[in-house]
C-alpha cells in the first residue's frame, strides 16, 4: 500500500526496549527519511529528476492508487473514500490516465520499461469491470506494459464477482493479494471490515479456478476482540484457503485511525501488547513451516512447493528501484529523489488537468540515505549480504554501524556470519521496532504527518 506512515522514536536508545502496550502512532516502516522530513522545496528537484535521461537498466515500477473502499476500516490510515458514485470514480480515473500521459513524456520514463505495476489503495477491486478494463487499456496507451513482469492487485473479498475476477486476470493480474485480515466475522464487525466471512469462502473457488501466478492472503495479528483461540482458528482457515502467500502485519493505532480518535476521546479499548501480537505471529509462522511455507520476510510466507515465490514489487522498491506513483496521495521514487502527490481530491484532479505532475512534497536523498533506506528496508527480509552494500554503495556496513549490529546481536535479534547478516526469530517479530537505530541524529526524532 502506497501510504503507510514512518514511526515515531523519540530516543533510539528506546527502540530495543520492549513495547508492551500499543499505543496511538505507527511503528511499521516504510520509507527513510521519514515522511514529515519531505517538502515543498525539493518537489522542483523531483522535477527535473523526471527531465533527465535516466538508466535504461535501472529498474522502473508503477503504482496505481485506486483510494475507494466499501467502508473506512477503525484501524486504516490509508486515503480512502467510501461516497463516491461511478461518475466520480470515473473523473478520477480520467485523472489517472492523464498522470500516466504526463509520466510517459518526461525524459526519465521514455523508452524505458515498466518491470511492475502494482494496483493498491484503498480497493482496486472495489471499480467496476468497465472501469478497470478501460483504465488498463488507456494506462497501456500511456506507458507501454510489454515488458511488465509483475502485476500486483489488492481486493477486497466483498467486492469480487467471478465475472470481476476473470476480469482481473484478463488484464493481466499476475499477483492477486486478498485482504481477508480474519475469518471470524464478530472480529471483522468489530474492527469496522465491510466484508464478511462466507464472502471469503465464496471466492476461493473461483480463485483457484480461474488461476493466477500468484495468490496472497492478509492477515492482521492483533485485531480488536481478537484472542489466542481465534487467531489459531484464522490460521487454520487460511492453510484451508491454500494461497501462495501469507503476509501477517501486526496491529497498530495510526494517528488518523477511527480507534486512534476514539481512544483520544476517552474510550476504553482493549488492545493486544506488543508482547502478545509477536506471540501469536510467531504462532502463525510455526504453523504455516508445518503446512509447507517458509518465511519470505517479516511478514510474508511463501509456499515451499509455489513455483513463483517471487514478489518484485516489494524486492524493487527494498533495493532502490524508480516508481511512478499515480493517484492522490501516492508515494515515488525518481532518481534518487522521493516525491509525493496531493493527497487533496480537487488538488490532483486539478494539477494533472492543468498539465502537471501533481507533486506536493519531495526529498531528494544523499548518497548515505539511501544506503539506510535499502538496508533497514532489506533487513525486513530477515537476511541480508553486507557484500551487496560493499558493491553498490562501497560501504562496509558491518563497520559503518558496528554499533548497532553488535548491539542487536547482543540483544540476541540477529547473527552475523561471513558477513551475512541473519535476523533471529526474534528479530523479524519486531524488525520495524528495531530498524530506527540505524537512522541518522537529524531523523530519530521524526512524526508522522
Ligand atoms: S479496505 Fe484497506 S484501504 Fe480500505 S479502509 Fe479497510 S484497510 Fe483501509
């Protein structure tokens, strides 16, 4: 998904102490520098990144924000709209192409092929057939997808159909992610998901049927009113479900999250620590190994026996590729500069008809930020080489931050041996608790806005 906000550390001497409740703010790390250090003054940057040829061998992605949801889930953070009607969809929609039309004639992306596509949101499956299938074929207009090897698509079990589901595949879905969260439909009620159990069984079917290279399952570790027997029930039905990957995400409280505001307006809610959501991930790993995955990173588990165990989006952007980023609010990479679009409906839609990219704040990265930003990103797979930082960035990382790696390994999180560096069980539980530690002085204290 295209915003996840970056996390709050006050005191990296913090960040190894155990966070035993969940309290309001983010902790999953998506990006570095954080967020709230980007600005209007690098967006010309992010400009003239996009005039420059760039590396025809660097590789390129797309990500396509479709920001409509059936219902705001209390724990999203993500933009979303739950009103709009199909004329509305369709003027946004418009705007998307015409972003993709501005992207496709800047120096940067001509002659230069797409690798991924990536549909997020929000709920991609949530636009009808007819709109999905016109916006592909006008984005395939845009920016050619010949040499696309990957396409990513997030639904929503509510909103497939079998028809929808063909469509999907006709367009050339590759990689079907389905945001099931749970099994149990009191917890599904409770944390505000449209959907509803038996909307998951209905669809299994027809995904296997229908066939893509790839079938994901989201499952959130943590949700409210969730225990340890319903949680190993949701891990049962999602090796009956029989995807080609599992990605868990533990539960946070976001800044704009409806269960955040609630808990500021005094409510009281019962949330799982820290302690416990690792727990029953934990649980989920050791029972998924025994049904034949293995860990892929952090959160995501592969099935042994899948013949394609590859996710290129997510191995693209950990490694520093380029991504255009189409749609409100979302978030790109161009030339060592990151960038951001509004996240205002009337704002994009404006921009893009006035013939502009509709950047609202950017960062360009030196040398040092991006090193950290792909090796706290790589760390999340839970194995990284030192020799691949050696090679691209000519920096030895074992010596650069040989504080931190003895302190993690002290702390029993990871293991270094001939220069590969191996997160413990531990480790990947709370790697993103544990990656601010990594950061320089001038971003430790960072908040997400
Ligand atoms: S379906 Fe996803 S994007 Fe939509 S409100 Fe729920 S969590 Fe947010």
């Amino acid at each position: 998904m295209s915003d996840t906000p970056t996390p709050i550390f006050k005191d990296p001497a913090t960040s190894l102490e155990k966070k035993t409740s969940t309290e309001i703010g983010s902790v999953f790390v998506s990006n570095y520098p954080a967020y709230s250090f980007w600005n209007d003054t690098d967006i010309e940057k992010a400009l003239q990144a996009f005039q420059h040829p760039a590396h025809i061998d660097k590789p390129l992605g797309l990500y396509m924000h479709i920001p409509f949801c059936r219902k705001r889930c209390k724990f999203c953070y993500f933009k979303v709209y739950t009103g709009k009607n199909s004329d509305e969809i369709q003027n946004y929609l418009d705007a998307l192409v015409r972003e993709l039309e501005i992207y496709g004639s800047q120096h940067a992306v001509q002659h230069r092929p797409l690798k991924y596509v990536y549909f997020g949101g929000g709920t991609p499956s949530f636009i009808s057939v007819k709109h999905l299938k016109w916006l592909v074929e006008r984005a395939k207009d845009a920016i050619s997808w010949d040499a696309v090897e990957e396409v990513a698509f997030e639904c929503e079990p509510g909103t497939l159909s079998r028809s929808k589901l063909e469509a999907i595949r006709e367009i050339g879905v590759t990689r079907l992610s389905v945001g099931v969260e749970h099994f149990n439909d009191d917890i599904l009620k409770e944390n505000g998901r449209a959907h509803v159990s038996k909307e998951i069984y209905r669809v299994q079917p027809w995904i296997k049927e229908i066939g893509f290279d790839q079938v994901n399952i989201d499952l959130i570790s943590g949700m409210i009113g969730d225990n340890f027997e319903t949680w190993k029930a949701a891990v049962e039905e999602t090796i009956e479900f029989d995807p080609d990957s599992v990605t868990i995400y533990q539960l946070e409280l976001p800044f704009n999250a409806v269960y955040s505001r609630h808990i500021r307006e005094g409510e009281k809610l019962t949330v799982a620590d820290w302690a416990t959501k690792r727990e029953w991930h934990s649980y989920a790993i050791d029972r998924l190994s025994e049904a034949g995955y293995m860990v892929s990173s952090a959160y995501t588990m592969v099935k042994k026996e899948s013949s394609n165990k590859k996710f290129i989006y997510r191995d693209a952007l950990w490694r520093g590729s380029d991504m255009l980023a189409a749609g409100v609010s979302s978030f790109g990479h161009i030339g060592g500069v990151h960038f951001q679009n509004s996240s205002r409906w009337a704002e994009y839609i404006g921009k893009v008809d006035s013939g502009q990219l509709p950047i609202t704040r950017a960062f360009a990265t030196s040398e040092r930020e991006r090193l950290i930003r792909e090796m706290i990103l790589q760390l999340k797979l839970g194995d990284i080489s030192a020799n691949y930082f050696q090679d691209k960035f000519q920096v030895d990382i074992l010596d650069e931050f040989s504080e931190a790696y003895q302190r993690l390994q002290a702390n029993g999180m990871l293991s270094v041996n001939d220069r590969q560096i191996t997160l413990s069980r531990q480790g990947l539980l709370q790697v993103d608790q544990l990656l601010p530690i990594f950061y320089e002085e001038k971003y430790r204290d960072a908040r997400y806005t």
